[in-house]
C-alpha cells in the first residue's frame, strides 16, 4: 500500500520509516513534489493533523497521513503545545525555541511537561486519528546532539538521558510520535492487506 507522510521534516519521515511494516510504501511530499507549506491554523494539535492529511488526500487523492506534535509545560500552561514549531516566532529555530522554553522556566520549580503526537490518517476517504503521549521534565540545560526540536531538553520519565542523547531507534520505540505511530501501524496490519 502507498501512504503519502504529508511532511517535509526529514527526521520525522525517518523515524517513522522505521516504525512502518515493509508491505507500506512511504511518500513524502517531496517524492510527489509538493513544495508548499500547509498552514497549521487548527487549535489544537488533531485539527492541525486533520487539517494537512486532509488537504493532501484532496490534491493528490491518494491515502495519506499527517501529524502534529507538541511540547506540554504544566508550569507554563501547557505552553508552548500547538505553536511548538514557531514557540520563539514565525521565523525562529530550534535553538531558538530551546532559548526561549529556558527562559520561560527560568524560575519555576516544576519542569513537569509531556510531548504529543497526534497522527491523521485518510484511507478510502475514512478519517482515523491516534494519539502518543510521553511525560518527562525540562531540564534546565541542554544535553545530547541527536534528535531535533526540544529534544535536548525533554527527559522522558524512567530514563536519565534526553531524546538528544538517544539513537533515532532507542528514541522512536519510546518516543510519543513512536507510540502513535505503532497505533497506526496496529490499524494497518489489521485493515490492510
């Protein structure tokens, strides 16, 4: 079966690649030569999920998926959740994101967040959605080289290293887009053939 990953984050695409049965062709948007940024204007991170797998499966009408994700502050709200990608603004960085989170919890006592992934999948025009949740805390420094985004600061809970410390493998059997993904991949194996 051919699934369009409706991203053009190449480490998302292969985190996944790894997760997918081999009976699954993965596309990004790249193979298909989709250029264009999809505007994440949902609230909340299964309708920004929704919003890209849908806009996908209508221009190229082939079974897609798409996925959202978000860092979780208890101290801060939940901030910076759905905005996670442009925390520190439109035109920022990683590192910048990274700055800004520190500084945010500069004072704050509770590093309590969670990182979640919300995964969009159009089959035959049927909508699905699968949620990945894991808690950790925010360290007060950046740790680890590996990974992306707010990984060199996340500590999932049980563990002493960040994600950034963690090979891609040891990252994706754990990780909250790793938990949605083996939802999805569950559905696959079960209603595909």
């Amino acid at each position: 079966m051919k699934l369009i990953f409706a991203t053009h984050n190449q480490h998302k695409l292969q985190e996944i690649k790894l997760l997918l049965p081999k009976s699954i062709e993965l596309v990004s948007l790249a193979d298909v030569n989709f250029t264009e940024d999809i505007a994440e204007t949902g609230s909340t991170l299964k309708d920004n999920a929704l919003l890209k797998a849908r806009y996908i499966y209508h221009r190229f009408h082939t079974n897609c998926f798409a996925d959202d994700s978000g860092l979780e502050v208890e101290a801060l709200n939940g901030e910076p959740g759905v905005y996670s990608a442009r925390y520190a603004g439109l035109h920022k960085n990683d590192a910048d994101n990274n700055q800004k989170l520190l500084t945010e919890l500069k004072d704050k006592l509770n590093r309590n967040a969670c990182f979640k992934t919300v995964i969009a999948l159009i089959i035959d025009g049927k909508e699905y959605t699968f949620e990945g949740i894991i808690e950790g805390i925010i360290l007060t420094e950046m740790k680890g080289i590996k990974g992306f985004g707010y990984d060199p600061l996340f500590q999932p809970n049980g563990y002493n290293k960040t994600f950034a410390e963690m090979s891609t493998e040891e990252k994706s059997k754990i990780s909250h887009r790793g938990l949605a993904v083996n939802k999805l991949v569950d559905f696959l194996s079960a209603n595909t053939h």
